[in-house]
C-alpha cells in the first residue's frame, strides 16, 4: 500500500469515503483497455512512458528544486498536461508566469505532509480568477502534485471527477441501476481521491498487477475517460481530441503522451508567442 494512503488512515478523523463503483464496468474498461493497447506494444509501454513522465517532474520538483524551476523547466512539464497546455497561455502572459512559479512552490512546500492537501490546492487554485478560463489551474496542480509525488498523491485532475458539474471517470464506472446519475454524492477532496485509488488499486491486484500501481491506474482512468469522449463528448471535447482510428489516441492524449515529436524535440504546447516551444536539454521524450 501507497504512503498516502497510509497516512490519510492515521489522521483522518472524518468518517470514510465510501464509492459506489461498477465491478463490471470496470473490467470492462480493462478488457478493452488490453486489447486496444497490444498493437502499439500493450499496456505495459505506456505505463513505462508514464514512469518516464513522472521521472522529469521529479527531476525539476522534487526535493526542494522546485524554487529554482525556470519558466522553461515549467513549460517542459507543462507539454504532458493535456488540459492545461491548450487553454494555459491565454492566462500567462510575463506578469502571471511569475505569479504562477510561486504558487507551485508553495503547492509543493511540504508536499510530505498529505493532511495539508485540500489547503495547499485551495491555495493555488486560487491563484487564478475562478472562471470558465482558468479551469486548468486545477489540472495543473493536480498532475504537479500526482507525477512529482506518484507515491503520495493520487491523480486528481477534473476529468477524473468534477463535482461541481458531475463528470469524470468516477461518474462513468459508478454504480447505479438507474440511468440518471447526475446527483453523485460525492465531493473532490483528497479523500474521495485517495478512497478512488485504494478501490483501483484492489482491483488491478485482483487481475494480476502488482508493480507500477500508480501508473496503472492513470492509464485505466485515462482510458475510462477516452470512452467517454469517443461516446458522448460532443464537440466541445472533440475541439481537444479529434477523431481517429487508434483505439489508443484519447487515451494517449489524455495522459500528455501525444506531446513531443521525438524527431524535432517540437511538442504542442503553443507559448504566448504563438510558438511552439521545445524540449530543452537531454530531457528525455516520450512517445
């Protein structure tokens, strides 16, 4: 068991989150997760892609090195955070990119202590208005925290559950024996993300996964959702993920992992300028 989950059992003192999830939808999503996922080299390339995500945020993150993130350190983290790379420059002209840089550290400023997690993200999702236009703050804290810490901090950007509009992959393997499950009772703190990963995680113990639980549960998730825009995404998420053939592209988009081409260094993050920015260094690039 993760540290995190180890931890939230010692001081917590509110009753338990308590999920409602479908054991088959889930494996269904699994299923189909395995099949999808064999002609590009199966699940366990992505999830090593993932290994090498988590391994740059940690690498600028991690252990105090934060306070000395560049601008273009944090663009090389922020071309593997889909719902943030698309929208973010609007917000961060030169005035707000360095307001940014200080909320991150103060986001990660004891980022060991896990009972300050609703107050730190708080915090820096205050940054920024709350508007329709920087809904990716969030985003953008949540795979800070997750991808830097992995042991400590479960994925909780808004495609994994939004409650104040009630989607999310929660919603899409909750159980519910009606058709209307708009009004799911739970909220989007840290404990209904933790709770979501212990339950995950039993599950992928349950089908044989016993290594790199963190990363397999992103990419089920990301998955989970992929369906979810293929199905009823509408042209809103369509603008992000245009259509393909490869059961495996939302999927891949999803997680950041569409963002390089490894030929160029070039990735798809688009700066202020209207440039697209390019890894710098010998960061390694994900496919």
């Amino acid at each position: 068991m993760l540290g995190f989950l180890h931890r939230q059992s010692e001081t917590k003192q509110a009753p338990e989150t308590v999920l409602d999830l479908s054991g088959p939808r889930l494996r269904r999503a699994f299923e189909h997760l395995i099949e999808s996922a064999e002609p590009t080299g199966g699940i366990e390339r992505y999830v090593s892609a993932l290994v090498l995500k988590s391994s740059l945020f940690e690498e600028i993150l991690a252990k105090g090195k934060v306070e000395q993130m560049s601008e273009a350190e944090f663009h090389d983290l922020a071309v593997f955070i889909t719902p943030g790379r698309r929208r973010m420059n609007i917000s961060l002209g030169p005035d707000n990119m360095g307001r940014l840089l200080n909320a991150i550290t103060k986001l990660l400023t004891g980022w060991s202590d896990v009972s300050t997690t609703g107050a730190r993200m708080a915090a820096f999702v205050g940054t920024f208005p709350q508007d329709k236009a920087h809904r990716w703050v969030r985003d953008v804290g949540a795979e800070l925290l997750h991808f830097s810490a992995p042991d400590h901090y479960p994925l909780m950007t808004r495609w994994m559950w939004d409650a104040k509009v009630g989607t999310g992959v929660l919603r899409e393997i909750w159980y519910a024996e009606r058709d209307d499950m708009s009004q799911i009772p739970v909220d989007d703190s840290f404990e209904t993300f933790s709770k979501l990963y212990e339950e995950l995680a039993g599950f992928l113990s349950e089908n044989g996964v016993y290594r790199d639980m963190p990363f397999h549960i992103d990419l089920l998730c990301a998955h989970i959702y992929a369906g979810y825009i293929n199905d009823q995404g509408g042209a809103y998420l369509r603008s992000d993920f245009n259509d393909g053939a490869d059961p495996m592209m939302h999927t891949r988009r999803m997680l950041g992992l569409d963002a390089i081409d490894t030929e160029t260094g070039r990735t798809r993050l688009k700066l202020i300028d209207g440039s697209a920015h390019t890894i710098g260094g010998d960061r390694p690039m994900l496919s």
